[in-house]
C-alpha cells in the first residue's frame, strides 16, 4: 500500500488527525532516524490529543 492509499484510507475512516499526522511524519526527513513504534507512539498520542483524551 502507498503512503497515499494509507492516509487516504485514514481518511475514509474518519481518522483524519491520524491521517494528517502520517502525512507530515513522512515529510520529516527526521523521523527516519526514530523507529516506527516510536513513531506510531507519537503519532497515538497526537491523535488523543486532538480528540481530547489521554491514553
């Protein structure tokens, strides 16, 4: 699956802040260098904290 067919299926998830948040984690040459549970970790955490609730 492509990162795009991932944020777009985010999307029709309705998994918007997680979709948007994919979307600039591929963008950020930085985040290669962090392994992807970390990353995923982050990105968990971001989507909580835009639907305003803690993990």
């Amino acid at each position: 699956m492509t990162n795009q067919a991932t944020i777009d299926k985010l999307i029709e998830m309705r998994l918007t802040s997680m979709a948007d948040a994919f979307r600039s984690q591929t963008q950020d040459p930085s985040m290669k260098e962090i392994s992807f549970e970390d990353r995923f970790g982050f990105r968990s955490q971001n989507v909580c904290c835009c639907k305003g609730t803690d993990l």
